[in-house]
C-alpha cells in the first residue's frame, strides 16, 4: 500500500511554488506515474487548465527536496491539495463538459472567494449552440435554486481589465438573482448577450460587438452540493422548468425532449424562432 506523506508537509509548498511550476510545466513532459487529471483542472491566469497533482508534485520540489509521485497523495476536490491550491490563491473547474447533446461548452468552478459557471465563448466551428446552452445552464442553476451573484467577461484579452471594466451591467437585471423567481429566464439570457457585447471592448473593436463572450457567472446553491455533482446535473440538460416561461417552452416525447426558443441573432439583433431536440435524461443528483 503507498505511504501517503503527511499534510503538514504538502503545507510547506507555497504560491510561489506553485506559480513555478505553472510556469515550468510542458503538457508533453508529466511527471513520472503522472497521467493528465479526469476530473478538474488548475485554471492558471482564468483560462490555462493544468493538472493539479501533478502541478503540486512539481512545486514540492523546493520544500520537500524532490518531486511527488502520484501515489502519495489523492486528489479530488475534497482533498488536502485542493483546499491548498484554493487557499494559496488558485483556482480550480471540472473538465469541460456539454450541455446534453448541445454544441455549448461549460465547467464549474471554485476559488477563495466563490463559486463559478464558465461557459465557453462561440468561435469558428465550436460552441454554436452558445445561446441555447446559455439559457439550458440558466435553467439548470434555477432547478438548483441557485442564485447569480454576479457575471464577468472572462476571455483571456480582457484578464488584465479591472473588475468593474470586465462586469456586466445588466440592463433589465440586478444582483443578486434570484433564478427561479424569474418568469422568464429567457429574458435574462438575451439581457447577459446583449449586454456582453457591450462590455470590455477592445478599443479598436467596431460593429455591435460579440453576445457570446467567455463568462463566468458567479453563483451560489443552498445545498453546497460537490462541484463535480453540478456539473453532472447542469450537463444532463433535464429540461427541467423552473418557472414558466413564454419565450422557452418544454414538451415531451418517448423519442426525446422538444424545445423552442426565441433565439437572439447576432448579426441583426433580433429574436428568431427556433426548434430543438434532445435525448431523454432522467437521472438526477
């Protein structure tokens, strides 16, 4: 059975330690017994994911004299390294997942301060179903009885705006939000696309700006439920309502779940109606 080293001495690394290893670290070259994380990633700078053992058995190089294996000591987000990781001032998120069968990519995440969504921005051949999935995940949180404490452009070109600059200043919308005291989540969704064009523009941007920027929305659950557990549910996609909404409508069949929405363009800022499908998913948390 491996000898597990005692936390004491995984103490003794320090953020310094770490943002050396971050910045030593080559993908292509893992420490020995190290293979890449299967469930979370270390979010370096907001947006570089790395895996966190084996960023933690690099930076125990300077304190403990040599470089960890990865038999002596266990990962996972209740685990010694991650409450080190998150009180040396890092962050951690679930792997990137999709919303059910969407083309929308999202994780969860925590650091000191809070609790977090990413949804990934919508770029050439990925993340094209961004607005849906943008409003699945609303919904989602909203069946978690979960409340938007705040959202942010979160794109690596803006990391180096101030808070305020990166925030978003909702339109129709204030902070906190409670999501299922919402009748129309829908409402909300085009009110985040629509301001996030607006925010933390590059000075020489032209046009109306991009609706799907990378996002992190800040959010907290009653239930302090694990990280991982919320993604799972949020990536199940139930089609759950929270509330009913006009503008998001559910049914559904034995070959699947039907929804329409209104669907926010981005090349002439109007709403379109639009149908989707998607796979039966019955499991819950």
């Amino acid at each position: 059975m491996p000898v597990r080293i005692p936390a004491s001495d995984l103490y003794a690394i320090r953020g310094e330690d770490l943002r050396d290893a971050i910045s030593n670290f080559r993908e292509s070259a893992l420490p020995p017994t190290f293979r890449d994380s299967t469930r979370f990633d270390l979010l370096a700078d907001g947006y570089k994911r790395l895996p966190p053992k084996a960023i933690i058995a690099l930076a125990a190089r300077r304190p403990l004299g040599r470089v960890l294996s990865s038999s002596e000591f266990a990962g996972g987000e209740s685990s010694t390294v991650f409450r080190l990781l998150v009180e040396r001032g890092f962050e951690f998120a679930t792997k990137l997942m999709t919303v059910g069968e969407l083309d929308a990519t999202f994780s969860i995440g925590r650091n000191r301060e809070a609790e977090f969504l990413l949804i990934e921005s919508r770029g050439p051949g990925r993340n094209t179903n961004y607005g849906e999935g943008l409003e699945v995940l609303l919904r989602g949180l909203a069946d978690l009885d979960a409340s938007v404490e705040d959202i942010l452009i979160d794109s690596a070109d803006t990391r180096h705006l101030s808070m305020d600059q990166r925030r978003l200043g909702l339109r129709s919308h204030s902070y906190p939000i409670q999501l299922r005291a919402l009748t129309d989540l829908a409402s909300l969704r085009r009110d985040i696309t629509r301001t996030a064009a607006a925010t933390a523009r590059l000075t020489e941007a032209v046009g109306g700006g991009n609706p799907t920027k990378r996002l992190r929305l800040v959010f907290t659950e009653p239930d302090d439920r694990e990280l991982f557990q919320v993604a799972q549910f949020l990536a199940e996609d139930r089609g759950a309502l929270a509330a009913e909404s006009h503008d998001f409508r559910f049914s559904t069949t034995t070959s699947g779940t039907r929804w329409w929405t209104n669907e926010y363009s981005e090349s002439d800022g109007r709403d379109r109606r639009n149908a989707h499908s998607l796979r039966n998913a019955a499991s819950t948390i």
